[in-house]
C-alpha cells in the first residue's frame, strides 16, 4: 500500500533497536509493487511478485527462528504475514494471534473477486487463496483454522459470522475490554501454545482512530494505547512466541510524525517487560 512501506524507516528511527537491545537483521527488499493492467477476476494484486517475496522473506525469518532468534519484523501492510507463516508451516504447527481492526477474510468463496491481499491475510494463511500463494511447496495451510485467534476486530466485521462458524476464535474489541486485555492476551498465549509455537501480527489499525489515524484502512471502535500493550504483553513474552510484525502505520498520514514515537513505545513497553 502507498506509504506503509515507509513504515520501517520511521519506527526503527524511534531508536527501536537500541531500545530493544536488538541486533539488525537487515531487509528483505520487496519487488515493485505492479498492479498496471489488473482488471476484477486476475486475482490477487501483484500476485507473482508476492509469491517471490513470500519465499524470501520465510528464508530470512526461518533462519532466525532456526537460531531461536525473537524475530520483530517491520512492515509493509498485512501480506508481510506470508513469510512467516510459510517459514514457520515448514517447520512444524505454528499458530498466529491476528491484532487487527477487520478480519481480512476476503476470498472467492465470499466474494466476487480478489484484489489487495492484504484484505485477505487470514484467508490466505488458512489455505484459501491462489495456490502460488497460499500453498507454497504444497504446504498451505500455513495456520489451522483452531490455531488462529483474531483479536480487536470491530463487532460490526462483515466476516465475523463466518469465521466463528468455521471454529476460528475471535475477540472483538468490546469483548477485550469487557475481559480485560491482559486477561484476553493471556488466554490466547495460552491457548496457541498447544501448537509448536506462535507468531503475532499486529495492524496498526487495531488501535482507534482517535488514537491511530495514520493507518491505511482506520475503522472506528478500536483499542487505544494502554489496551493494546496490556494485550500483547502476556503474547510475547509467553515462551512460545516466536516473533511480531508491526504493519499499516503509513507515515505519509503522518507529516509531523506524531504517531511512530507511540507504536514504538508500545512495542518496547511490552518487549522489555
């Protein structure tokens, strides 16, 4: 998407790493992102450019995970999620928390066409999607649908009846607040840790715009700041979590760069508790 893929420059100058005590584990430069001549019915946007990119980034994330490294990884919009999850399918039953405003369940089974993956990323990872995507090497689905639990979505999603029938667990934002976050966060942790392990995807548009507007897609009804930390707190730092992804920020809805220092300080106050 246009100006998220600045996303990682603007939070890593927030001194993320030094903060973290992290070390740099470079970029997986994306391809160009091409969608000239795409008509409804081609498929997903820039879909061989994403497939390449999808591998790429699992090799990079799988040698981390190899090594037992904590992997944050820096976006990009929500397809960034391709590459860890293929990167983790191929080494075992990997489970994914999904922090995030909609669901992204779009497939040709609900609707009249694909375009933006990024609208699909749960879709994709639990096997519904074009195969060159979803089933890499033949090993889609990525997630079981039991092992995908998605959390802050508004209870108004279109998807929401649909993914509850199929047993995947669900938490809206009212949900989360009427349990209390940290209690939410450590049900999940708790329940994925039946898997090998898990990975979380965070969207920044979880958070309320009131909050968070500089995100590309921002619904009204989201978290603010202090319910996203208490969330993701017990996440990761529970022993089967194997790394997060930050993803949507777009600083060019951000000209003064108010809303990078927050992410930020959101993801080192749960990191470094």
């Amino acid at each position: 998407m246009p100006g998220c893929y600045k996303l990682a420059g603007a939070i890593r100058d927030q001194r993320l790493l030094d903060r973290l005590a992290a070390r740099d584990a470079g970029v997986v430069v994306p391809p160009r992102y091409d969608v000239r001549g795409w008509k409804p019915g081609d498929g997903v946007f820039n879909g061989a450019g994403l497939a390449d990119y999808t591998r790429r980034l699992a090799d990079r994330v799988g040698a981390l995970a190899d090594a037992r490294e904590f992997v944050v990884l820096l976006g990009g919009d929500c397809s960034i999620l391709f590459g860890p999850a293929l990167a983790l399918r191929r080494r075992g039953r990997y489970g994914v928390a999904y922090l995030d405003g909609s669901i992204d369940f779009r497939h040709t089974g609900n609707s009249d066409h694909v375009d933006a993956s990024a609208g699909e990323g749960t879709a994709i990872i639990t096997g519904r999607g074009e195969p060159g995507i979803a089933d890499i090497d033949g090993l889609g689905p990525y997630v079981r649908e039991q092992d995908l639990v998605v959390l802050g979505v508004r209870d108004y999603d279109d998807d929401l009846a649909e993914v509850q029938v199929l047993g995947i667990t669900v938490h809206t934002t009212p949900d989360i607040r009427k349990a209390g976050p940290a209690a939410i966060g450590a049900a999940t942790a708790e329940h994925l840790s039946a898997c090998d392990g898990f990975f979380v995807h965070l969207d920044a548009d979880v958070l309320d715009p009131t909050v968070m507007p500089a995100a590309d897609a921002p619904d009204p009804g989201g978290l603010d700041f202090a319910e996203l930390t208490e969330l993701i707190r017990p996440l990761v730092n529970h022993p089967a979590c194997v790394g997060l992804q930050l993803t949507i920020y777009d600083p060019d809805l951000d000209p003064e760069g108010r809303y990078a220092g927050p992410l930020a300080d959101t993801l080192v106050a749960a990191l470094r508790n």
